[in-house]
C-alpha cells in the first residue's frame, strides 16, 4: 500500500542512532522508511517500513527509488545517518594507525560516507513532495570528526589497557569532513527549490564503552560526560519539521561543548 502519512526516510535506521530515531519519528506521526543492510526485519513496528538494501551499490539506486515510490507519495525528508564506523566497543581491531591504511577500508568508508548520502540525495530528489505547503529537508548525520579531527589522546589509556596502539583512523574524520561540505553546497544548490540542507554532529555517544575510555573522553567534554543517543532525537524533529523552515546549511554540533575548546 502506498502510504499517503508524511514519510521520512532514515538510513542505517537499524544502528544504535538510527533505531532511535526510527522509533521517535514513528511515535510522531511519520511514516518512517528504514533503509539498512542488516537482515533484522522482525525490529520493525508500526509506522515503519523496512529495506533492505546495500547503500554502497549505487549503480542500482533506481531499483531503490522504485521501491521507495511503492511505498510513498509523501516524502518529505531524508536522514543520511547509516555510516561505517568501527566502534571501539566492539573491535579494536578496526583502529589502526596512518602507516596501516588500507585501500579496500578507505574505499568502503568513502563509498558509505560521503558517495551514498550525495548519490541518494540525488535519486530522492525527482520523488520529494514538493507539492505541499512545506519545506522538504535533508538532514545529514555527520559527527565532531568531521568538524575538528580526533583527539588521539583519548584512545591512551584504552591502548595501554588492550596492549594494542589504538588510534582513530584517517578515513571516518575526512568522509565526515566531506559530508559536512556536500550539506553546505546542497543548502545553497537547493535553497531556492524548497529544501532545507543542514547536519547533526553529535559528539561520542555512550554505548558500554570501557570505563577507562569513558573517562578519557569525558575529561575533554566541557560537560564532563558522554552523549546519550537519545540527546539527538529532538535536534533532528527540528531539522525535520517546519521549526527550521529558515535554518539552511548549518552543521548543529550536539556535542556537550567538544568543539567549542
Ligand atoms: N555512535 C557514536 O558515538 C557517533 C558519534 C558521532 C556521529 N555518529 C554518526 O551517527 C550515525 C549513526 O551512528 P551509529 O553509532 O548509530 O552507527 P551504527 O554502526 O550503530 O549503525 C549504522 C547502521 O548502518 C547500517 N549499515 C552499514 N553499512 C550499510 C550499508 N552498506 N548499507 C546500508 N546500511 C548500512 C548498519 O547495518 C547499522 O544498522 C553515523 O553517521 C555515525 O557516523 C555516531
């Protein structure tokens, strides 16, 4: 059934952020489209459609389009949220230094990162409800690394802990970096024709880290703590909704001060 309900599509929606989000848009009236790889349809509820599809294969983004257009006729915004980004809770492995680079893990960042949310914002376009009375909005999730590069000293005393030199690799800071210009051109390429472009960066959200790094990173928070996923919800409802119909190509940081020192 095409669903007629203002829909809003959110990438990655099965991740720690993106589920959230999914969830508290659904609660508020939207339909919501969860675009994600993972094959987890049973966490989808009410008000949520799922896809499950691979962001990084471009090349079949009309197939995607299609799918989108069975489902809608009320677009009327995109959360480009899903991002590759090894957590250090889980694998550490994923954390390695400069000399270590790989190709193929450049390339999938790249792919993921910066390639889909541009190349996607660009299929969505032609479909986005145009038509009704409001703005249509682009919300980019990027994060303080692309802001202002990683401090490495958070990861030292983790380092010494694990026997295993982490370091926050150079591809998540500079495909984030990009994103946050490809949201200030499309602000300006899109001002006139009905859109709102801006981004989110939210600083390191809490997610049963080790304690060792949990302290690390709070000491060089001007609050003195992490961020909880949840503190993002209601900076992205004003992005999406007619509270920011004049906010157009600003990045919110919703870091607890991260990049005000
Ligand atoms: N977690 C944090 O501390 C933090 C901090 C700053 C910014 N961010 C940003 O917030 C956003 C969400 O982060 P998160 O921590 O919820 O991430 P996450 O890793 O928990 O979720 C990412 C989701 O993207 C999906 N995904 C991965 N590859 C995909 C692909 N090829 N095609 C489609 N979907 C794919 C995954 O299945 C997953 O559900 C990201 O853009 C991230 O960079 C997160």
């Amino acid at each position: 059934m095409i669903e007629s309900k203002k829909t809003i599509i959110i990438t990655g929606g099965l991740g720690l952020l993106g589920k959230k989000a999914s969830y508290f848009f659904a609660s508020r009236g939207f339909h919501v489209i969860v675009i994600d790889i993972a094959d987890e349809k049973k966490e989808i509820a009410k008000n949520i459609s799922y896809v499950q599809y691979d962001l990084t294969d471009i090349n079949s983004y009309d197939f995607l389009i299609n799918k989108i257009k069975s489902l809608t006729c009320n677009l009327v915004c995109l959360i480009n949220n899903a991002a590759f980004n090894p957590k250090i809770e889980e694998n550490i492995k994923g954390f390695g230094s400069f000399e270590e680079l790989d190709l193929n893990t450049w390339n999938k960042e790249v792919n993921l990162n910066l390639t889909a949310p541009v190349f996607l914002t660009k299929a969505l376009l032609p479909i986005f409800n145009n038509d009704s009375n409001d703005y249509c909005k682009i919300i980019n999730v990027i994060s303080t690394y692309g802001l202002v590069p990683p401090n490495q000293s958070i990861y030292n005393n983790l380092s010494i802990k694990t026997g295993h030199a982490i370091i926050k690799p150079i591809g998540y800071p500079v495909t984030k970096a990009g994103l946050a210009m490809a949201t200030k051109y499309l602000s300006i390429y899109l001002g006139k024709k009905g859109f709102n472009v801006n981004g989110i960066a939210p600083g390191g959200i809490e997610n049963h880290q080790d304690k060792v790094f949990i302290e690390a990173y709070s000491e060089q928070v001007p609050m003195g703590r992490m961020a909880k996923a949840d503190e993002m919800l209601e900076t992205l409802y004003l992005l999406a909704t007619s509270g920011s119909n004049y906010i157009n190509g600003q990045i919110i940081a919703v870091d607890g001060g991260w990049t005000t020192w």
